[in-house]
C-alpha cells in the first residue's frame, strides 16, 4: 500500500497493513474527532455500532483539524487503543 503524507510530499511512505482483529470484542477502540464539523456526531453514531459488538470506546479530540494531533495525544493513542477511527468528514 502506498500513503501519501500531507506534511511531505517528497516520497510516498510505504508501510504494510497491519493484521485486522477478528472480532472488535473486548478491544478498545480509539475515536479521534479531527474538529472538523459534524464529526462529533459521525463518531457517536460509530461508538453505538461498536459498542453492540462488544468494543470499548475512548474518545479524543484534536485542538484543530488544520495541524497535527500534538506529540502527548497521539502517545495515548497509541498506548491506549486497540484500533483507531477517526472522522475526516465535514
């Protein structure tokens, strides 16, 4: 799979995908509004779905969608969750 990353454009990033879980089932699932409009409520639609199935959510929110997540919120991420979601549309 190639990604293009928005901060540099230089040279695609090549990475491999990571293994999807069979079952969301007693995982945490990370939720991470970008602070773009009505993202709030694409995830909460997203944390009732998944909370069927047995996740557990966390939710987060980025300052502002034109940066970033800051160093410290991507760190609990990463540590934090299972799988991450997050809300891109406007």
């Amino acid at each position: 799979m190639e990604l293009l990353d928005p901060t540099n454009e230089s040279r695609p990033a090549t990475r491999p995908l990571r293994e999807r879980p069979a079952s969301l089932d007693g995982l945490t699932v990370g939720l991470l509004d970008i602070s773009k409009p009505r993202g709030d409520v694409f995830l909460g639609r997203i944390a009732h779905l998944l909370e069927q199935r047995g996740a557990r959510i966390v939710r987060y929110t980025k300052p502002t969608f034109s940066k970033p997540a800051p160093v410290d919120l991507r760190h609990e991420i990463a540590t934090t969750c299972n799988v991450v979601i997050e809300a891109l549309a406007d």
